[in-house]
C-alpha cells in the first residue's frame, strides 16, 4: 500500500487542525512531505533517465532534486536542522553522496537527511519495479523483501484480500511499501508468546496502539485500519507522539524512528 503524496500531506493538516498538541510536530511533517513529493516527482521529469538501482549510479542524477529540499530545511526548519542543511549546502557534494550512500548501505534511523531523500529514490524504484542491487540487507520475515528495509509501524485492515497473517502487514521505513506479517509476533525479535506480547491503546487517537515486546523490549506503532478506514498510517503514526513517549518511559525502544526522530 503506497499512499499518495497529497493524501499524506492533506492528512497531515487534517490531524494538525484537530490536535492542537500535535499540530507543530504534523505541520513539519506535512512539510516534509511537500519536499519530498518534490524529490520524487523531478527524478520522474528528467529525461531519458531512468533509475538503475545503484544509488552510487543513481546519486548524480538525484543532486539537483536534493538541493531545494536542503534551502527549504535550512530556511524554515528547526534549529539544528536548519544548521545541519546550511552545512551541507556550504560542503562539498561528495559530503551529502557519502552520508547517502553510507545510509543506503548500512541504514540508521538517526540521520534525517538521508532518510528524507532516500525514502522518495526507494519508493521511486519501488514503483517503477527497480530492485535495489547495492543495499545487500538481510533477508528476513520481517524485512522488507522488497529493498530489506525495517518496519515503520504495523498495519490492520480486515482479513481477506491478498494479506496473509490475519490483516496485518508491515510497512517498510525505506520504500514505503508493505507486505503481509503475522499478527501475534513481535516484529523485531519474532516472539510469539502472547503472554510476552502487550498491545496500548491510545485513547486520544483509537486507531493507533503500541505493540510491545517484553523479551527484546522493542516497540512499534500499529495503524488499525478496521477502526479508521482514513487513516494514512505513516502520518497518523507521526501523530502518535505521546505513544512514543509513553513507551520509553516504559523501558521500551523503538524498532525503527520515524522521519521526525520519534
């Protein structure tokens, strides 16, 4: 499930408006989403290029994309990543090629401005069906077989269709798709022991719960689709911040941070 980019940003402001908490964190966020629905619509308006899977291939045609996601960062963004963009934009390119493909390669959920450009190029090759052939990540249920990102967050919808595991998927924090996962397993450890697994529910936002583990400790947010059909599980699970924060003061760590760092 590959949600657009308009239907993401116009969720955004639909949450923003309604949680007056959460609205800074989503209104950044919608933000985000504007810049890289950017990036990703000029990689489809270059002509006769078409992506070959190889980011260290790919990365001179991404450069000129990259750039006014940078100045807007560096403009309107956050203290410390409006210094981080203003680095990078004063740097050498071989700056922002090597924290990209050092990203690519060997994936960490602390750097923001890889993250940001990288899930646009992944989900690019994604839907053009371009496998990745330099991020070799292990193969794992619970990894994307796709480009063998992490999960995000999980997924709910009503059984049937072409989901396995009762209706619930996964959704990778690289590519932005997602395929099908057990429903009673930790997604990080593979524990099934029910009695080992907790499950949180959010009272402000009923579709979205913790899923917890007490034998790894890790922890992911899940979207429950059956309890709120608009619900766009990247943004709402954004939304969620006071989950997050509820989990670690719990003793439990994320499986994967999102774009915003929670």
């Amino acid at each position: 499930m590959r949600e657009s980019w308009d239907r993401g940003i116009a969720r955004a402001a639909q949450l923003a408006t309604a949680d007056e908490g959460a609205r800074p964190l989503l209104t950044f966020y919608g933000r985000l989403l504007e810049l890289q629905k950017d990036l990703f619509e000029f990689m489809g308006t270059r002509q006769a290029w078409r992506p070959s899977g190889s980011l260290d291939r790919d990365r001179t045609a991404l450069r000129a994309g990259i750039q006014p996601l940078l100045k807007a960062i560096a403009r309107t963004g956050p203290e410390l990543l409006a210094l981080e963009a203003g680095q990078l934009l004063e740097g050498a390119e071989a700056a922002i090629d090597d924290l990209l493909l050092a990203c690519w390669r060997v994936p960490s959920d602390r750097q923001f401005f890889a993250k940001a450009v990288l899930q646009p190029y992944a989900r690019w090759l994604a839907d053009a069906g371009i496998a990745p052939i330099d991020r070799r990540l292990a193969h794992a249920d619970n990894r994307c077989p796709f480009c063998g990102g992490m999960p995000q967050l999980s997924i709910l919808r009503t059984s049937g269709g072409s989901l396995d595991g009762g209706g619930r998927a996964l959704l990778c924090a690289t590519c932005l798709t997602d395929w099908p996962f057990s429903r009673v397993l930790c997604a990080h450890c593979g524990e099934e022991d029910e009695r080992k697994l907790g499950y949180f529910h959010s009272t402000t936002y009923d579709q979205l719960r913790i899923d917890a583990c007490d034998s790894c400790r890790h922890y992911l947010k899940t979207v429950d689709l059956t309890r709120q059909g608009i619900a766009i599980p990247l943004v709402d699970e954004v939304a969620g911040a006071s989950l997050d924060l509820w989990a670690r003061e719990h003793g439990y760590e994320k499986i994967e941070l999102n774009l915003v760092g929670l």
